[in-house]
C-alpha cells in the first residue's frame, strides 16, 4: 500500500522535463553551504540563482515564504594530499572533493491523506567536483552554471 501511494506521488508530482518550472509563479530560493569555501559565499550563489530565475520569460515571483524552493546544496570537502596518497596527483596540498546539487521541491498533496501539503523533490541533480582546494569556488560555480542550465534548457544541457 504505501509503494502504491509513493510511485503515485512519484508519477504525479515528475513533471516533464522539459517544464520542469512551467507551474511554478512562486519560489524561494535556498541555499546551503556545508563547509565555508574561499571566494565564495552562500549570499552569492543566492544572487546567482536568483539572477537565473529572473532571466525566465515568465519569471516566476521569488518569495522567500514560498513552499516551492529551489534549493543548491554544495557539500565540498578538504582533503590533504597525504589522506590521499596512492593516488597520483600533481602537487601537494588541499585538494576539494564534493557535491553540487540543485533540485526543485514541490508541495504536493498525498492522495487518500488529510487535506495538507507535504514536500517533494520533484526535480534533482547532482555534480561531483574534484580539485585543488584553491580552485574550489570556481569550479562549484561552473557545476552550479551547469545545473541551471540542465533545469531552464534540458534539451541542450550535457
């Protein structure tokens, strides 16, 4: 019974790829930021996302009390070059290793439940990053870029 009520939720809560944001009017915007990155703050990648959202013909409304979020979550690591060792790499140092993820939650309706909303990852994807730990905030924006670019223009993301 409840994997029935899962794979319905799950079938009716996907949307298409290609309108992954065609009904959303109202979103917020979350960001997390695990482990503090040089050169690049949570406040950034937000004005980044937001920046994104507003370039949409129809923008949807960023409110941030909204149950639709947009949520990045970047979970990198510093990792010494000597925890490592046997793997060859081209210098010694701090090396970054992580996620990116960007993903769209919805507020859905649980059929046969009470008549309330519950959250729902309805849209998600994820990039692994590993570099030099000085390299760290470029590449997470690169993967971030990329993200945007798979949720806005599925057809012509990589």
């Amino acid at each position: 019974m409840v994997t029935r009520v899962i794979l319905a939720l799950l079938a009716a809560a996907a949307p298409a790829t290609a309108e992954v944001l065609g009904e959303v009017t109202r979103l917020a915007v979350v960001v997390e930021l695990e482990h503090p990155v040089a050169g690049l703050s949570a406040e950034e990648l937000r004005r980044r996302l937001s920046a994104s959202i507003a370039e949409r013909a129809p923008a949807p409304t960023l409110d941030a009390g909204s149950t639709d979020r947009l949520r990045l979550t970047v979970a990198m690591h510093a990792h010494s070059s000597a925890a490592l060792r046997g793997f060859w790499l081209p210098f010694s140092g701090t090396y970054a290793m992580g996620t990116v993820r960007l993903g769209l939650e919805r507020a859905v309706h649980l059929p046969g439940q009470a008549p309330r909303t519950v959250p729902a990852i309805v849209w998600q994807r994820e990039r692994f990053v590993a570099t030099r730990w000085s390299a760290a905030g470029a590449a997470i924006t690169r993967a971030v870029e990329a993200l945007l670019a798979e949720i806005f223009r599925p057809g012509e993301a990589a």
